[in-house]
C-alpha cells in the first residue's frame, strides 16, 4: 500500500486547485477520493506522477472544471436532470408527430393535423423554453444568454406562426415575420460578432450565419409581398364583378324566356336564389364593408381578401340554404339537381372567394333550371 506524503497532499491539491475547482468543499472531496485510489492502486515503488496524471484523468471528459459546474447545477437547480430529461423527451416526441404529421398529410391519413397540432405545441411550449432555460444556466456571460434567448425566441415565433398558418388563425404572418426579423437583426449579429472573434468557432459561425440568411431567404418566398397580396385581392375581387355581371345577364335572359313552371318550383326557385343573394351580401358586408361591389371597386379599394367563410358565416345559415336545397333537389330531375359538394357546404377551411363563386354558381343553376323547365 503506497504512503502519500504531504509534499504529494499539496501537489494533488494544488493541482485540483489549477484545474478550476474553486469550491474548498469540493477540492477536499476530490482530494480525498484521488488520494484513497492511490493509496490503493499505485506500488510502493511506482512513479506517483505518472499515476497522478493517469488516475485525475477518469475524472473528467474535457476539463476537470466539469465536475463543478455539475456540483452547481445540482446544488442551485436540484430539478436540473430532471428537465434536461423532460426536454430530450419532448424534442423527441415532437419530432416524431411533426415527422408522422408530414407523412399522413402526404398521404392524405386522417389524423395528419392533430399529429402537427400537438407536435408544435410540445416544441414551442415544452422542448424550446426548456432548451433556452437549460442552456442559459451552461452559460456564464451575458452575451451568450442573449444569443441564446433571441434564439429561442425567433424559433417559437416562427413554430406558432406555422401553427397558427395551418389552423386558419389571425396573426400567421405577423408571427413569422417577427420571427425572421429577430433572427436576421439581432439574433444573427451578435451571434456572428461574437463567434468569428473566436478562432474556435470561427468557421462554424461564419456557417452557421450563411445557413441562417439562406433559411431566412427560403422563408421569405413562401410569403407574399405587401403589393402582391394587393393584386390578387384585385384578381379575386375583379373575378367576383364579372361573374356578378354574367349573372345579371342569365337573369334578363331567363326573364325573357316564357317557360310555364309550377308556382311551387318557381317559389324555392326564387327562395334559393334569393337566399344565395343575401349570404353574398352578409359575407361581404363582412369583409369589405359594403353589401355590394361595382366595377370601381379598385378605385374605392373596396377589396375581397383572404378571410376564411366559417369566421363569418354561422352554422345556422349554411344549414337554411342547404335544406332549401335538398327541399329543390327532391323536385327536380336528377340532370338539375344542384350539388351540394360544390357550394359553401364542401369545406369547413373555404375562403370567401370560394363561396362566394360556389353562391353565384348555385344562382346560376337556379336560373338554368328555370329555362329547361
């Protein structure tokens, strides 16, 4: 059994004391842990040195200073394993939602959206604000914090932007660009700034930062422009005036023509018709402010946009125009039945330019009708 002196005693800690380890506490552990194996291991005529050197190494993976920092995390956050766990998880199991979302959206599965749903809700809510909070405690200087926060901030923005975007909510757009912003005007400087000066990780960040604006740019063509989102709000409001116009002259021409129908079928004739007029109107009083639309409408700035039809149109009223419907189908010949899978009842996620043409067709048919029978 080796006999350390306590020349050997100073040394260990002396050198424990180089390698980092501030805390007396822990100093004294390690000293005493180190010195047991020796004492153990090494023979009476063995070179200590070397043995030293050998055995501290076990201790750590890069740098002794590890095993102090873990100390802290576990003496200031007890919870520390605890959420490193819970965030491996989380990433874990978001990303495979997300990656089965994508497959049976792909696939055209049922269950693809509630997959995404709750796979961007587990990374933004769990697994991001984990991540930040977890690597933030690693780091030591501000900077490092505020890079890593912006970082987490910009990623949760743009999660939440997608998932606002596919859920058909407000703010989509906004969330996403908030997201590109902070990651292109903060995130992105400080994080370059503070890395190329780094011989270390100079190359990394210099990549790192051209990945960033590449993905920053690839984003941004997915999103239309401030002037082309105007003119297709032109090309979808001018597409409505024209069709309002050949409807107009369906309906002269059919006021021309002397069919003799019966009053019942001329009465839900003129019911749908009717009915499909006022729905045009509520939508877009709705969404432009005005119940009608003429050709100045560009001039006016009168506009249909983007709106989605359930965020104005009440269950209530889709249900009276389709049991007028159904009422008018069951007196018609199959050839003129009007179908249902092509009006505002074909989707939950139409737009009002959608239902607005699937209206107008409805009334058109309505009125061919009337001039077949």
């Amino acid at each position: 059994m080796y006999c350390i002196s306590d020349e050997q005693i100073n040394f260990i800690l002396s050198d424990i004391s180089a390698r980092g380890i501030e805390m007396v506490g822990l100093q004294q552990d390690l000293l005493d842990h180190i010195c047991c194996i020796i004492e153990h291991n090494l023979d009476d005529d063995g070179d200590f040195e070397s043995f030293y050197v050998a055995t501290i190494k076990d201790f750590y993976k890069s740098d002794l200073k590890e095993i102090e920092e873990e100390t802290i995390n576990l003496l200031i956050h007890k919870n520390y394993y605890v959420m490193k766990k819970i965030m491996l998880v989380s990433g874990g199991i978001s990303t495979a939602l997300l990656t089965l979302g994508i497959l049976f959206k792909f696939m055209h599965w049922p269950g693809a959206m509630m997959f995404i749903f709750v796979g961007i809700l587990v990374l933004s809510f769990i697994f991001l604000p984990l991540s930040f909070v977890l690597r933030a405690k690693e780091k030591k200087e501000s900077k490092d914090k505020i890079v890593i926060a912006l970082g987490a901030i910009a990623a949760m923005c743009l999660s939440l932007g997608v998932l606002f975007k596919i859920m058909h909510w407000p703010f989509a757009n906004l969330l996403c660009m908030i997201s590109l912003l902070i990651m292109v005007f903060l995130f992105l400087p400080i994080y370059y700034l503070s890395g190329i000066r780094n011989p270390e990780t100079k190359v990394n960040t210099m990549v790192s930062s051209m990945l960033i604006v590449v993905g920053s740019t690839l984003i941004l063509t997915l999103i239309r422009s401030p002037q082309g989102t105007k003119n297709r709000y032109i090309e979808i409001t001018s597409a409505y005036v024209r069709n309002e116009q050949i409807l107009e002259n369906e309906k002269k021409i059919t006021a021309l023509t002397k069919n003799s129908i019966s009053d019942d079928f001329s009465k839900s004739s003129n019911e749908i018709y009717a009915l499909c007029g006022e729905l045009k109107a509520y939508l877009l009083k709705k969404e432009t402010g005005l119940d009608k639309i003429g050709t100045d409408f560009e001039a006016k700035n009168t506009l249909i946009g983007d709106s989605y039809t359930s965020d104005f149109l009440s269950p209530h009223q889709s249900a009276m125009l389709k049991g007028k419907i159904e009422d008018y189908n069951s007196k018609v010949a199959a050839s003129q039945k009007i179908p249902l899978d092509n009006s505002i009842f074909g989707k939950n996620s139409q737009r009002i330019e959608e239902s607005l043409s699937n209206l107008t067709q409805i009334q058109m048919l309505v009125l061919q009708n009337q001039r077949l029978n």
